[in-house]
C-alpha cells in the first residue's frame, strides 16, 4: 500500500515556478515529494475550486500584544490616523497593566489566530521571550525575536544580558529558533547595535517608522523627545545618526516597516524589508516606496494592538488594491518564500518543491476566470479553507472541498 497522498486542485502555486492549472502535490509523511502537471500522477483526494499554495509566513508580529486592541481607539488625530508616540504610551501603559498569566493568555490568542489564517511561519518579537514554550509546541515554525532595548549605557547593558542569559536557556530546536531583536533606533543604544552586529542572524529591528524617528536621530529634536524625557530614558548621546547605520551594522537584518527610507536606500543580498500594510494605513503614512526599493520584502501584520487581525492573507490582498504596480506573483512571494528566507527557514518552506515540509494552505477560489490566476487568490474575500503543517491538516479541509 502506497504512503503517498496526492492532492488535486484547480490551481497549484509552487511559488518558485509558475502556477499549474488543474496540477497536483503529491505528500509522503512530512514531505512534499512531486508536484506535477494535470495527467501525470492519479489523485488521490481531489480538492477542487481552490489553490493549494505553500503555508503563509507572518515575518513581523507581537503575540504578546494579542490582547492591545483598545490602544487603537482613542487616538485617531484629525485625519483618522493613530499618532505614534501617544500609542506608544498605550502600549507601554498595557504592558505595564498585564500579568505573566495574561501575556501568555495573549500569546496563545494571537498564536490561534495566526494559525487559522494559514500561517506555518512566525516571526514573533516577544519582551523577555515570553512566546518561546508557547510557540515550541505550536503546529507551526517560529524564530522568537528576544526584544532588547534601552538608550544609557546602563539599561542596554541590562537588556542585553538578560537577552543573552535567555538564549542560553533556550536552545534551538527542530522548526523553532531563538533570535534578538533591537527594538528601533529611538530605544537602542548605537553601541547595542554594534554588539548585534557579530551575532547570528536573523536579527529584527523596527527602522525609519515615523518622520518623528528620522527627526531624532538627525536633529534631536520632535515628538520623541518629550516621550522619552517622560520615560526618563532621554539620552541623546547614545541615539545612532542615521538609519542607514543600523542597515550597514546588520548585514542580514530584517527591517521593519522602512516607511520613511529612500527608495535608493542600498540593501545588501541577504536583507530583508518587512512591511506591515494594513498597520502603516492606520498610522496614516505617505505611500510606502517598498515596490521601488531594491531589496527583499517580506509581509507582517505587525501585532493587534495596531492591525485588525493577523491575516496575513488580507495584507497581501489589501496591497494587491493600494498597490497595483506591485505584480501579484510577487505579492505571493512577499506572503511566502521571502519571509522564509528572512527568517532563515528557506531550504525548508515557503515553496511548494518536492524535498520541503508538506506545509500547504488550501484557498477556495472564486466561480469566476482571470488571465491572472494570481488574482483569483488576492481579488477576493473568500477564506483559508485547510492548512497542512508537516504533512498534517491542522485545519482540515471542509467537507465540500473533500
Ligand atoms: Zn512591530
């Protein structure tokens, strides 16, 4: 008796090669073992009107901010856009107001929610590294970006330390990786950013997310210093010059949001831009210069207490409307394969190829036809219908689809 399981479908997207109509993906434990076109194996389970496309990689998110809905509401300025500082003190304000109990409450909320939207691959910043047990045991791969921050000499040698001694607890294991995050420029001290320059990547930091940030750190001046002389972290001497410093220290860093670079700004091969769409619209930013850069982009959602949910799904459709240039195979890379180069994973997921985890997503698809079949995916609504994760469904597949 056979251990393969071959999957039919109306549209395959390998990701790394062009779609396939009426193509197959073909599993044997854990693995994808073929992925061919309509004739050349017999399937076994025919899926139907949907997609099956490799497992969704959220790069950027904060589980722990799971239960921070409420910092969104009471800021909107005048054009309906959250202002930085002040939902910065609401963030600090629900952390402070949290139990361990509740943060990993939270954790395992937003953790769920990840998972249902098809997401196999999480990039999870987590203060003192809280998400580690929560996610090691999770039906997913997830790098823990251990947050460091602090502005004087004292609080970043602090934080560092406490970064280190956590990661000496935590071993990497199989599918989950421990990792530092510096948290951005206005709370880490330039020489923090140096010490991280030697360690393994992937290292994480949140970069040029505000005009605020730039005015800081070019002319020390702006909203960022009433917030951090309130915070009693003010500390201008320790603040780096320039974003373009953290890029150059970083060499394969991941760069959160970049809202504000240029678009010339040079990346090197093994950087990675993650943006956050639907965050950066409730911020109400300019238009993200991302489709002109020359860089690897990958997709978060950022956390809720800034997004709706964490349908990382959503972000790539809501791009495919704000962003029209971008074409839409590439939206499907920024959803998939690119977050899992970033997050150092890419030999083992983010593609359907045969030698990779069997992580798929199952996508229903529109009655409709489009000479674009990648727009069947992005020009809709219409949910993730099954996830497989290491050649298991973890959400099965409804009943019509089977
Ligand atoms: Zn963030």
């Amino acid at each position: 008796m056979s251990d393969l399981t071959t999957y039919a479908a109306r549209w395959i997207f390998p990701v790394d090669a062009p779609p396939i109509e009426r193509g197959t993906i073909t599993v044997r434990d854990d693995t994808i073992v073929a992925v061919a076109t309509h004739g050349t194996r017999t399937p076994d389970v025919e899926l139907g009107n949907v997609a099956i496309l490799p497992g969704f990689v959220n790069a950027h998110t904060h589980l722990d901010l799971s239960g921070a809905k409420a910092c969104q509401a009471p800021l909107a300025d005048a054009r309906g856009s959250l202002e930085f500082t002040h939902w910065l003190r609401n963030v600090i304000a629900f952390r402070h107001s949290r139990t361990p109990t509740q943060v990993q409450a939270d954790i395992a909320l937003g953790l769920a929610e990840c998972l249902r939207f098809g997401t196999t691959l999480i990039g999870d910043i987590s203060a003192g590294g809280a998400s580690w047990d929560l996610l090691t045991r999770a039906y997913c791969r997830a790098v823990v970006f251990h947050e460091v921050l602090g502005l004087s000499e004292e609080r970043a040698a602090q934080s560092w330390q406490g970064a280190q001694a956590w990661a000496k607890q935590n071993a990497p294991l199989d599918g989950y990786v421990p990792a530092y995050s510096p948290h951005a420029p206005y709370s880490v001290r330039r020489t923090l950013y140096a010490a991280l320059s030697s360690q393994t990547p992937p290292i994480a930091t949140h970069l040029a997310e505000t005009q605020a940030e730039l005015q800081l750190l070019r002319a020390h001046e702006g909203p960022f210093v009433d917030f951090l002389k309130e915070l009693n972290v003010w500390n201008p001497a320790g603040l780096i010059r320039d974003p373009l410093d953290v890029i150059r220290q970083l060499p394969r860093g991941i760069f959160v949001h970049g809202n504000y670079l240029d678009a010339a700004t040079p990346f090197a091969p093994e950087q990675t831009l993650v943006v956050c769409p639907r965050t950066h619209h409730a911020f109400g930013h300019p238009r993200h210069p991302f489709p002109r850069m020359k860089v690897r982009v990958a997709l978060g959602t950022d956390s809720l207490a800034s997004n709706p949910d964490l349908d990382i799904l959503a972000e790539a459709r809501f791009l495919r409307q704000q962003y029209p240039e971008v074409e839409p195979a590439m939206l499907l890379r920024m959803l998939t394969l690119n977050g899992a180069e970033a997050l150092g994973f890419g030999a083992v997921t983010g593609s359907l190829t045969a030698g990779k985890s069997a992580d798929l997503v199952v996508l229903p698809l529109p009655n409709a036809e489009s000479s674009e079949p990648h727009d069947l995916l992005f020009v809709s609504a219409l949910a993730v219908g099954g996830v497989m994760f290491r050649g298991r469904w973890i959400v099965a597949p409804t009943p019509e689809l089977l």
